[in-house]
C-alpha cells in the first residue's frame, strides 16, 4: 500500500473558526499542481478531514483523479482552541496536564490517528495508492506513531505538501518505507508551462 499524505493548501488565516477557513487564490494553484503530480501516481483511493479547507483541498484532487472524496473526521487537525487571553502550551509538550474543554489531549489525538492507521494496514493490498488530505499535526502524529519515541520532533510540512510512505509488511527492511517527505510545487508553474516538470523537494 502507498500512502499519500496531502497536507491542505493555504487557507485565509485569522482568529475564526476551524470551519470556516477557505483556500486563498494561491492555495487553489498550491492544491491543481499537488493534484497533478497525485495524479500522474494513479491513486485508488481519496480521503479527506471534513475541515473545510481539506475538503476544498481534496475537491481539486478528486478533479484531476476521477475519485470521489471519502470524509474522515480521523484526518481532522488537533483540535486545541486557546482561551482568549491565556497562552495554551504546545498539547504535543504538555501530555500530562488535560486540555482545555472541548480540546482533544495528544494523546487522544494520537490514538485517533493510530485507529485510523490500523484500519488502512488492516485493509491494505499491494495495488493501494491511497491519497489523505489533512492536516500538519497529522502528519506529525503518524511520524511519531511508525518510528516510535515520545520526544518532540516536528515536521516542516509546506501547504499542498506530500509526504509518501508505503506499507510492506514482513519486509525485512521494516513494514514502513518512506520514499519522500514534503514534497512541494511552486504554484506558477501550471501557469507558465501547462504542465508539472520538476518538484521542489524540502525535508
């Protein structure tokens, strides 16, 4: 099974609400030039967070893939709101302390994105190309769920960035192999040449 993971293109930032975000102009040309890359990969399957801008996101990919967007609340971002006026230390550095009501704890996130990783390995066949557009915690969450180890380790993940792992289960090379990570385009490229030629690769 190959994994696609999609990190949502840029959205218009500000205190409102998680859903109400909505892609930029940029993060419509961020997510055609993801999608086109996807693609050229032949996914089988599309999944996308129910927030908003991932679904704005996957709806581009669906139009270049012929796929139909399946909604996974599993791929939602974090949910850590912080109370006006206080500072809410990082939840991923604060496991030991409960969040604030209506906020999910790391842990509890954690186990949310383990669930929904053990049901695409519990179902995966070698032809899978499986494309997850969702969010940066996420990608953060499964990096820590597959190499193991509670230390603080983020990820730099651009918007309408690709990480790609693949699952090969009793390999002796290990179950998990990750062939790229953040893979990025720039946004002018489908405007100045039609068509993707090279991607900018950053980890």
């Amino acid at each position: 099974m190959h994994l696609y993971l999609l990190r949502h293109a840029e959205d218009r930032s500000g205190k409102f609400d998680a859903h109400q975000d909505r892609l930029t102009e940029r993060g419509r040309r961020q997510a055609q030039a993801a999608a086109h890359w996807l693609a050229e990969r032949h996914p089988t399957e599309l999944r996308t967070s129910v927030l908003p801008r991932a679904q704005q996101t996957a709806d581009i990919v669906a139009a270049h893939s012929g796929l139909a967007a399946r909604e996974d609340p599993r791929l939602n971002e974090i949910a850590w709101s912080p109370v006006a006026g206080e500072f809410l230390p990082n939840p991923r550095e604060d496991r030991l302390h409960p969040p604030p009501p209506g906020a999910e704890s790391w842990n509890v996130f954690m186990t949310r994105v383990a669930t929904c990783m053990s049901e695409l390995c519990h179902q995966a066949s070698e032809d899978q190309r499986i494309v997850l557009v969702t969010h940066s915690g996420f990608f953060d969450a499964v990096n820590e769920l597959l190499c193991g180890g509670t230390g603080r380790v983020e990820l730099l993940v651009a918007h309408a960035g690709i990480t790609h792992w693949q699952y090969r289960p009793g390999d002796s090379g290990g179950a998990w192999l990750l062939h790229q990570h953040n893979v990025t385009f720039a946004p002018q490229t489908l405007m100045d040449h039609g068509s993707l030629s090279t991607a900018e690769l950053s980890a």
